[in-house]
C-alpha cells in the first residue's frame, strides 16, 4: 500500500505544462496551475461504518494564469461520496467555484475520483470540466492530499469532523 501511495504522490506532483507552454488546443488557451491549501468540514462527521457524508472546503490558492502572472484565487469545494469513513471513500467527486483576484471566475465539475488513505492520510485524484466561466469546457485535474485535525482515535467516538488539505488546481490547455 505504501509503495501505492508513494507512485500516486509521483504522479500527483508532476509538474503540468508550464502555461508559456500550455499555448494551443482551444484558441491559445494557456493553462491555469493553481497550488493552495484547503479546510474541509465533514458533515455527518466520518465514523467507522461508511455512509454518505458532505464535504464542504474553503481553499485558498495562488494561480499561474499566464505567463510570469500568479493571482491569489479562493475556491469553494462540494462533494458529497456515496461512501466516506475513517477509513475509505468512493464517490469523491463535486464541485468547485474559483474565484481569482482579477475578477474571473471558474465553475468546476469533478466527475471522476480515486481516492486512497494509508495511515490516516487522503490522497485524492479527481478530474472534470470547467462548465463556466474563464476555461469553460476545458479539463481540470484536482489533487488533494489531507490529513485530519483530530486523531485517528477520535474515529471511534465523536468520529473526524474535517481535515486540512495541500490542493494543486490544474486546468488543462
């Protein structure tokens, strides 16, 4: 399992085209990196047994929307997995609204999940389509590494209320 984690962090933290590079596809469209860190809250909260539960996140980004050009951005995560415990979860996908600095906006829908947890840490590949605004229709890989804010041991009493995530944004050329 651990061998798994450590390949899916490789391909997780390859780097995307560099947006000088990311030139082409639809119109000229350059790519959108956005790095950050988000708060997520589970609500029922995650127990042993698993049962559909919502994940709401406030994430914080800094965006490479061109070349030489980063804008803080701030996103509003949704998802709500069919299945979510302490210790598994499918049907991780949601969405997402990114709201950047310069006054643009993009509508994210994840439709594909994979998710692993070893040892209490979350790794989260999803991906999708920007539905509206800057990027629309475009493809959007999501990597979400979260550990919790309570112990492991709270999951079996008041079970884990919400995690603390590394989350890298890429909408693709």
């Amino acid at each position: 399992m651990a061998v798994a984690l450590g390949a899916l962090a490789l391909v997780c933290s390859s780097p995307g085209p560099a947006s000088a590079e990311g030139r082409g596809g639809h119109g000229g469209y350059e790519a959108v990196t956005c790095t950050g860190r988000s708060t997520s809250r589970y609500d029922p909260p995650l127990a042993l047994l698993p049962r559909t539960t919502r994940n709401h996140a406030h994430v914080r980004y800094a965006c490479t929307v061109g070349p030489g050009r980063t804008v803080g951005a701030v996103g509003t995560f949704d998802s709500f997995p069919t299945s979510a415990s302490c210790v598994s979860v499918s049907g991780a996908g949601g969405a997402e609204t990114v709201r950047y600095a310069d006054g643009g906006r993009s509508v994210i829908v994840l439709d594909n999940a994979t998710a692993v947890r070893v040892a209490g840490v979350l790794e989260v590949l999803q991906s999708g389509r920007v539905v509206e605004g800057r990027a629309a229709g475009h493809p959007v890989r999501r990597t979400v590494t979260a550990l919790p804010r309570e112990l492991p041991t709270d999951c079996l009493t008041s079970g884990l209320h919400g995690s603390d995530s590394a989350v890298q944004l890429e909408i693709l050329p």
